[in-house]
C-alpha cells in the first residue's frame, strides 16, 4: 500500500524511474526492505556499469622450431644443407660479406583490454621464439644464437 | 518532499550519468611492448675483443642482422609503443544532425637499443647503447626535438 503511494507521485515526474522500481518490487515482493532494493539498484547498476569490460587476446606466428636439432650441430662442420634438413625453410635469409645467415623466428602476442565506463586500457606484448646461424661463403656453420622468449608474453595492464 | 526513495533515486541518477557519460568523455590509455628488456653491456663486450661467438652466446639471436659497408650489424632491441587518448564531446545528433566533439591523442615510440658492428672477422668493431624507455612519457611526448639529449 505504502508502495502505491510513492509510485504515484514519481509516475507524473520520471516514468522511468517508476518502472525501474515497480521492476525491483516485482522481484523483491511486497514487503521487502529497501534495503534489498538499494542492494539491488547498486548490483543491477554495477552490472550495467561492468558489462563487457574485459578481454583477453593471444595470437602466435607459428613456425614448427625443434631447437633439440641444436644439439646435433656443429661449427665449422654442420652445413647450410643439413641445418635446412632439420629445421626446414628459414623465415629470412640475409646475405652477408663474408657468407648467408638464416633467420628461424615465431612469436607469440598476448592483449589485454579493460574498459571502465569512461576509461579504457590496453596492454599488447609480443616475445619472440628466434634462432640465427652464420655461414661463411663455403656455406658451412660458424656460429648460432638462440633466443627463446616467447612463453614470457604475459597478460597485463598498461601500468 | 519527503521520499523514501530518495537514495534509490540518487543510485539511479547516478546509474543514468554512468550510462550516458561515456558517449560524451572517454579516455583511452594503450601499451604496445615487442621484445624483452635489453641488457646494458656492464663491461662485457670490448671493442676490439670480443667476438661474434661470444656476444651470441651472451645476448642471444639478435632482433635484426644486416650488413653495412662490409660490416655485420647486430641489433638487440626492445619496442615500446604508447598511445593515449582523451576525447569530450556533446552527442547531438538526435536532435540536430550534428555533434561536438573535441580529442587530443598522443602516441610515442621508445626503444630501448644495442647495435653492435662486427668486422669480417666476427670481432666486434664498436658498440651503441641506448635507454629510450628511461625517458618519461609526457616529457619525451611534449618536449622539443633534441630536449632528451641536451639533458
């Protein structure tokens, strides 16, 4: 009864609100507490507030690289064609003056986005999986490096 | 007026604002990283010295190789973008097929860089190293060109 009357003085002013909360008194029956509507109001405003505010990317440039082969290597013995043999084609090949170097490389990209009502934030980090051999002009191995550091992208804030 | 939904009606004012604002004021903060922080040479790489073999095995595979003039250029390098945005405007378009709406954005690279050159013989020739992400974002953002190095 006591609900009838507050609803309709705010039914002339502001329909909305009266629907709003003739919607929470449906749900909460008579009786209830306003208590439980303000719950209600906070949470179903918390809800709409929050919705869609996060997401979680990964992406990967993959390229099968089996860095156990690395084991079977060794300079100044291991050719150009046996390092093809185990690793297949190489992502780049850069002619240097004194011989080749291939360019073995995958990545991996990991995005985080937040959006908070009027803010957003995003955080993109991308690592890389990479291995160089040097050849001189005879195409036989004279060095390598090995960088493995796409397992540490990581999800995170901009902060 | 003596109302006992006045704090509800206070949440749902507030709810209304919160809904409507982010049409209107917007502020967008995004971070781009490529490649791990790289090391600062403390003493162990000397022109003259050290050679090809022992920087891979220090370093790693480089970020990019190239050659210059004969000589094998080695770059480790870590990228760091940020762009931030801020956006205000007053969404019209309902009632007079026009809005108003101001932004200003910002975005800066930063790298932090060591390029090595190599004779050759695979000995290393001279180095550079440099910090780009120690320098602050707004400074090196809004600062003249050339700021960053009279400093």
């Amino acid at each position: 009864m006591h609900y009838k009357k507050i609803t309709c003085i705010h039914e002339r002013r502001a329909p909305l609100f009266l629907s709003y909360t003739w919607l929470l008194k449906r749900v909460f029956t008579r009786g209830s507490s306003m208590k439980s509507i303000r719950v209600a109001i906070i949470v179903l405003s918390m809800i709409s507030l929050c919705a869609g505010c996060a997401m979680f990317g990964k992406s990967k440039e993959y390229q099968p690289l089996d860095i156990s082969h690395l084991d079977n290597l060794q300079a100044g013995k291991t050719t150009a064609s046996e390092v093809l043999e185990a690793f297949g084609s190489p992502s780049q090949v850069v002619k240097l003056s004194n011989g080749n170097a291939y360019i073995y490389e995958r990545s991996v990209s990991k995005g985080t986005g937040i959006w908070l009502v009027i803010l957003s934030f995003g955080n993109y980090e991308t690592q890389h999986d990479r291995v160089v051999f040097f050849f001189d002009n005879g195409d036989i191995l004279t060095h390598y490096g090995v960088s493995m550091n796409a397992g540490e992208a990581s999800y995170g804030l901009p902060f | 007026m003596d109302c006992r939904f006045k704090a509800p009606l206070a949440l749902i004012i507030c709810w209304m604002i919160g809904t409507l604002v982010p049409g209107c004021i917007s502020y967008e903060l995004v971070r781009q990283v490529k490649g791990l922080e790289v090391r600062a040479p403390n003493g162990e790489l000397k022109a003259g010295e050290t050679t090809l073999g022992e920087v891979l095995s220090l370093y790693g595979a480089p970020d990019k190789l190239t050659e210059i003039g004969g000589r094998e250029l080695l770059i480790y390098e870590r990228a760091i973008y940020t762009n931030s945005q801020i956006s205000v405007g007053i969404p019209l378009s309902d009632i007079f097929r026009m809005s108003a709406e101001i932004s200003a954005y910002g975005r800066l690279g930063r790298y932090d860089t060591l390029a090595l050159f190599f004779t050759p013989d695979g000995i290393l020739q001279h180095l550079v190293y440099e910090k780009g992400s120690d320098y602050p974002y707004l400074k090196a953002l809004l600062g003249e060109e050339g700021d960053m190095h009279e400093e």
